[in-house]
C-alpha cells in the first residue's frame, strides 16, 4: 500500500515538472494594448506674435487717427533763413484750400520771406495810389503753390493776412523746384548755348522760364516758307543770359530750339 502511494505522488510529481516544463517552453505573449476613454490635452503650439514697434502699454497707446502723421508740408520749396510760425501758417494754407474748395494737403509752401510794408494795405495796392505818409508795417510774404498756380500773400506780423493780386503760372525757380523736367530742359539750353559761345554753363543765368503750351509744331518759333501740323504740344518758354545779352528758347518735353526775338511768339494763356 505503501509503495503504491509512492508511485502515486511521483506521477503526480511529473505532472507537475512536464506541465511547468511547456509552460516555461512557451513564447511571451505581448500584451494588448487597451484603449481608453481618457482625454490627454494636447500641448499648446507657440504661434509667432507681429513685432511691436513700441513698449506703450495697449491701454495708453495713442489712437491711430492721432498719431497719423499730418498733411500739410512746412517745409518751404525753396529754402528760406527767414524764421516762421507754424500755426500761422498753416492758418493762411487752410484758409487758401477753403477758397479753393480742396483740401489742405493739395497747398505747398512755396517761399516765406520777412517785409516791411508802408502802410495797413501790406503792399497789395499799386504803388501810385501808396500813402507815403504811412506807417511802415512789419510783416511777411507767402508764396503758396496749388496745381500750377502761385498765390501770393502779405502779412502783418502774425497777426492778420492779405491774399494780393491774382495767382500766376508757377515760373522761374518755383518751376524748377517743382518740375524735374524744367531743370532738365534748362541744363540743355544751358549745354546748347555754352557750346556755342565756348562758355562755361555757369556763365549762362536764367532769366525766366514758364510752362506753355504751344499750339502747333512750330513750337512758337514759324521758320518762313515753311509748314506746321496743328496741335497742342507742351513745352517751356526759356530766357538766359550771357552778361547783358538775352537769349530765347522754345521747347517741347524733348529738347529746346533757339528762337529770335521777332519770330517768338507765346500764345495767350486764359485767366486762372
């Protein structure tokens, strides 16, 4: 019976070896993953913020309809020493666009010069009808330029303003300024003449220049027996001089053309 027992538990023994021997044999199994319902927040992306062109505080910054830089220009077109007030300035400027019915940026300060005036009048009356028994009055002279047109304005000091004479075609160095092409067009009338004469240019001085618009390709200079087309052609009417000698010349956007004085003619340009 004894033995019987033995033999009983040593099978059960091999059991137990064979069945942990397959267990052992056996490939690890890769675990499965599971998914879940949970939510991992994702990691917030760092966008590129626009460079800010000041360290103002968005609560102190001033509004944008402030800051915009202003449309009237103070700076004169042709340069001046003489000291001015800006507010009464642009006081005269508004007051020529209001005329006018444009807006102030459309006025340019063409020149401010210091006058002394004889009389309340501020020089804007003809010169026979002056009271010469008046008292001199301190002041200053606005050229103010809207389009092509020059208007001139007489001061007392900074405290009242006078618009004088009609306005006129800007000429002379306001055209210059203003129009690259007349500064071209002179600096070929200027070469043209010294050539001739075997001058240097800055012998040759401008005596007057102005826009004209000549009516047919002649140019305002008609050669005899010859023929012209008809029509509109802009151009310059140009005067230099070499000492006392004057020296004509017509011109369109391209080149200039000498001109004698008997054969110039400049057409007759309608009132402003």
């Amino acid at each position: 019976m004894a033995t019987f027992v033995v033999h009983q538990n040593i099978k059960l023994m091999s059991l137990l070896v064979l069945v942990w021997g397959l267990v052992a044999c056996s490939p690890v199994q890769t675990p499965i993953a599971i998914a879940t319902a949970t939510i991992i927040p994702s990691t917030a992306t760092s966008t590129a913020r626009p460079i800010v062109a000041t360290d103002i505080p968005p609560d102190t910054a001033t509004p944008f309809s402030l800051i915009t830089p202003t449309a009237v220009t103070l700076t004169p077109i042709i340069e001046t020493q003489t000291e001015f007030d800006i507010d009464f300035t642009e006081v005269i400027m508004l007051s020529l666009a209001n005329d006018l019915g444009v807006t102030i940026n459309r006025v340019q300060l063409v020149s401010v010069e210091s006058e002394r005036w004889s009389g309340d009048d501020l020089g804007c009356i003809d010169v026979d009808d002056a009271d010469i028994n008046a008292t001199a009055v301190s002041g200053f002279r606005y050229r103010l330029l809207v389009g092509t047109l020059v208007y001139d304005y007489h001061t007392e000091g900074t405290e009242r303003f006078i618009q004088c004479s009609m306005p006129q075609i800007m000429q002379d160095e306001v055209l210059i300024a203003v129009d690259p092409l007349a500064e071209e067009i002179l600096l070929v009338v200027q070469n043209l003449l010294a050539n001739e004469l075997d001058l240097s240019t800055r012998r040759i001085q401008l005596v007057t220049m102005q826009p004209v618009t000549w009516e047919d390709t002649s140019l305002g200079c008609p050669q005899d027996e010859q023929t012209y087309t008809e029509r509109e052609i802009s151009g310059y009417h140009i005067v230099v001089s070499v000492g006392n000698e004057q020296y004509i010349y017509h011109s369109d956007s391209n080149t200039a053309y000498p001109c004698s004085a008997e054969q110039s003619i400049i057409p007759v340009e309608t009132d402003p």
